[in-house]
C-alpha cells in the first residue's frame, strides 16, 4: 500500500511541474476528438470547444487547437465531483469569468 501512495505521489508532482507522467498515458476506452480546423483562420476568429465534466470523467478528454489563435473552452457540468473538481491545463491559460 505505501508503494502505491508513493508513486500516487510522485506522478501527482510529475503532473505539477508539468514533466511526462503515468496521467499522460491514454485509458482503456478514453475518447480523443481531434476538432478539424480550417487550414487559413483569421487571427480575429476564436476556436471553441466544450466539455463534459462528469462524476468520474471528462468528454471528451482530448483537444487539438492551433497555435496561437484565441480557445473559448466550455466546461458543461455533469454532477463533476471528487477528482473530477479539478481541471489541470499544461500551458498558458487566462481564465475569463
């Protein structure tokens, strides 16, 4: 048991210094949604994508966005409770109320 609270630990710290960690691997029947993109958009234009935020999940849990082009990212809650409370975003991000 402490084995496991250890490298519970560890890959938590892992995930706060934003270093590769066992959460960086995909799940068993975890969704990944690629949002297409058109191949010229106007630096004015903003990408939006949403998610679900479940008691035990997200959906989807994977967003490809181009670089340097404004994310209005939408979060729809589904009764998230428990570790789901929690969003963790590697990189900049401004939170806009």
């Amino acid at each position: 048991m402490t084995l496991i609270a250890a490298i519970y630990n560890v890959n938590s710290q892992l995930n706060v210094l934003g270093m590769p960690s066992l959460s960086d691997r995909p799940l068993p029947g975890s969704t990944r949604v690629e949002i297409p993109l058109e191949p010229e958009i106007e630096p004015s234009k903003v990408q939006q994508i949403t998610m679900e935020a479940g008691a035990r999940s997200y959906s989807p849990n994977f967003f490809q966005v181009k670089a340097g082009i404004p994310v209005i990212w939408e979060i729809v809650d589904r009764g998230f409770n428990g570790c789901t409370n929690a969003v963790m975003v590697a990189g900049t991000i401004e939170v806009i109320p």
